[in-house]
C-alpha cells in the first residue's frame, strides 16, 4: 500500500468513526496519525532470539569441590614391643584375620620370671626389716619415756624405721615392674582386625619399642583426600561427599567429612580431609585410589541469573525484564555468586519474569522489541 493510501484511509477512518468532531479539524487528526506511522517506521521494534531470553524459576544451587586421594582403615595399630627380649611365639601371617585379646606375639619370660621371684623375694627381706626396725624405735620411746634411752638414740631408731619403709617401697615398684613385663611379654590384640604387616617372626631378639606388626580393621572405611591450602578453609566437619573408588567406577560411594588435619602435608600445599564411608564394602581395600567431590555449598529455590545479564549504571545494577514487549530497568540485589562466578543467586525478580541474558550494547530500557524465531 502507497503512502497516499495509507493517509487516504486514515482519513476516511477518522470520518466515519467519528463524524460529530464538533471544531475539531480532520487535517489535525491526519497529522498525527502520519507522525505515529513514520515514527512506528523509523524505531520498529528490536528482534530478540529465544536464546538471548530467559524465563526465571527457582533452581537449586550446589557447589562441589573435586578432590582425590585414597582409602585407609579407619582403625589401625602399630604394635611394638614394650621392653626387649626373644620372641618364642609368633604364629600369626599377614593377612590372618585375629580377634580383640587373641595373643599375636609372646616373649620368652624365663629371665623375666627369675627377674620378678628375685625382686619379691628382695620385698619380702624388707619388710621383715622394717618390721624390725619398727619394733626396735617402740622399745627404744619406752626407753626414753623413762628417760633410760637419750634422743640420739631416739632419732636413730626413727631414722633406720625411715629407711627401711623407703627401701621396702623401693621393691615393691621393682616387683610391679617384673610383673608387668610379665604381662607385656604377651602381645594381644587390642580389636578385632586383620595383620597388614608382620615385622618380626619367631625367635628373633627385638629391643625395646622395637615394631612388631601392625594391625588393621578394615570396616569401616574412611578416606584421606587431599585438599590445598586454598580451598580448604571452605571444607567443614559434615558436608558430604560422592566419591569414586577406583576398581567400583560404576558405584558412588556416600561419606561424610569427619576430621580435619590441623596442618598440610609435610613437602606439600594440601591439607588432609578425612571421609568416613558410609558404606562397608568387602571389596574395599586400604590404598585403593579414590577421586570425587565434597559438596561445599548448597542453596535450594534459589532465584539466579547469568552472571552476563547484569548490567550497571549510575544508579546501580540491574536487568532488563520483558514486560508488554517493553525493556524496563529491573534492580536487584546480589546474594552470591556461584560457578566460579558465572551465576548471581540475588533478590528482586520472581518466578516467571523474563529477563535479557544476552551482553546486547544496544539493549537498554524502555526499548520495545518483539521475539522472533532463530533461523
């Protein structure tokens, strides 16, 4: 339709709808429908592609942490030997599963047991002396009571009662240790677990603290992961975790963080985060390698928007919302940001408002666009 068409028809509108205009000039009314037409023709409307919008809806926001380490008892025991001697019993194998109070390993306990006779005996010597010397100072206060013994004799006889109560306690420590290393030369399981490692075998003469073995209980599980120094301020005692146990990749295995090393790793940047399992697996073994995720952070109906949406000017940060195919400047404000700051969790839209994700400079409120499909 020509230009002269148009203004024909617009004027024969404005007749018939309303031909009772009183004073009112038609060819004012012609005016401005010709200046709403060519300024409907200079400013159309601005195309926007479904990509470049977003409909908002409450989502739910995680954080998650990737680490690695691997997987160690939870219980384990080195046991050493706590005085020296020669093993005579040693029948156990790496791998034997033992029970709390079996006895692993025994020492020979014939010096041992001549050790703790000679040292009772020595008790009993004094006690018969202190006996002695006790009844000897209650003859000799008689004494002094009659004023027949004089005080240096008095003093004497308490000093010597002194001495011989001194070294009766003496051996009575002596006789105790005897009998504990009695006890000691029997080396008993503190709990039910499995010999990982045997370092002494019958017949073999160990010193004091030297190892013995060491013992394992291998349910549950729990693994050490590996975390640097960067990150793990944000790791706290009860976030969970989903790992991977290398030999179960098809499985992910709940835990929990239960400890937290106070200090990194000698010769590293990472700090060790301890993850007891949450489910006992006889597959598991200690120092399978495991790799995963320790979930930070959450936020559940959470409002977000791509980061590349904000935009700012003098008067602060804002949106563009679509309303009546109109931009119109939204404000808002920002809780947080996730993803490696690729998602603003933030308060002032709602659910179902539609917003401009696209980075347009073009873009900018109270411009009117239109949606248009891609392609």
């Amino acid at each position: 339709m020509t230009t002269a068409a148009l203004f024909g028809c617009a004027y024969v509108a404005i007749v018939t709808i309303d031909p009772a205009c009183g004073t009112s000039d038609p060819n004012d009314r012609l005016k401005k429908v010709v200046a709403s037409a060519e300024a409907a023709s200079a400013n159309p409307p601005l195309e926007l592609f479904p990509m470049e919008i977003t409909k908002v809806e409450p989502v739910a926001l995680s954080e998650r942490l990737r680490v690695s380490g691997e997987i160690r008892p939870f219980n384990q025991a080195t046991l050493r030997a706590r005085s020296g001697g020669r093993i005579a019993q040693s029948d156990i194998r790496e791998g034997q599963a033992v029970n709390a109070g079996d006895v692993l390993v025994r020492f020979e306990v014939e010096d041992l047991h001549s050790v703790l006779k000679q040292k009772v005996a020595d008790r009993q010597g004094a006690m018969a002396g202190l006996l002695l010397a006790m009844q000897s100072l209650a003859r000799i206060e008689q004494l002094a009571g009659k004023n027949v013994a004089s005080q240096e004799q008095l003093q004497e006889a308490r000093s010597e009662v002194g001495v011989a109560k001194a070294r009766l306690d003496s051996l009575s420590a002596q006789v105790e240790i005897a009998r504990s290393a009695m006890r000691d030369a029997e080396v008993l399981a503190p709990f039910d677990g499995t010999v990982s490692k045997l370092s002494v075998g019958r017949g073999a003469r160990v010193g004091a603290d030297a190892e013995l073995l060491t013992l394992v209980d291998a349910s549950p599980m729990e693994a050490k992961l590996l975390v640097s120094t960067r990150d793990v301020s944000r790791v706290v005692i009860g976030q969970k975790a989903e790992l991977r146990i290398d030999g179960f990749e098809q499985q992910t295995i709940q835990g929990t963080v239960a400890r937290i090393s106070p200090t990194a790793e000698e010769n590293s940047r990472s700090v060790a985060v301890y993850v007891r399992l949450a489910r006992e697996d006889p597959g598991l073994r200690g120092g399978m390698f495991v790799t995963g995720a320790i979930l930070v952070r959450q936020a559940e109906d959470a409002i977000a928007v791509p980061i590349a949406s904000l935009r700012q000017d003098g008067d602060g940060v804002y949106v563009l919302k679509l309303f009546d195919d109109v931009l119109v400047r939204q404000p808002f404000t920002i809780i947080s940001s996730w993803h490696d700051d690729e998602t603003a969790q933030i308060l002032g839209l709602v659910r179902g408002d539609v917003i401009v994700t696209a980075p347009l400079r073009e873009l900018h409120p109270s411009l009117a666009v239109r949606m248009t499909e891609a392609g």
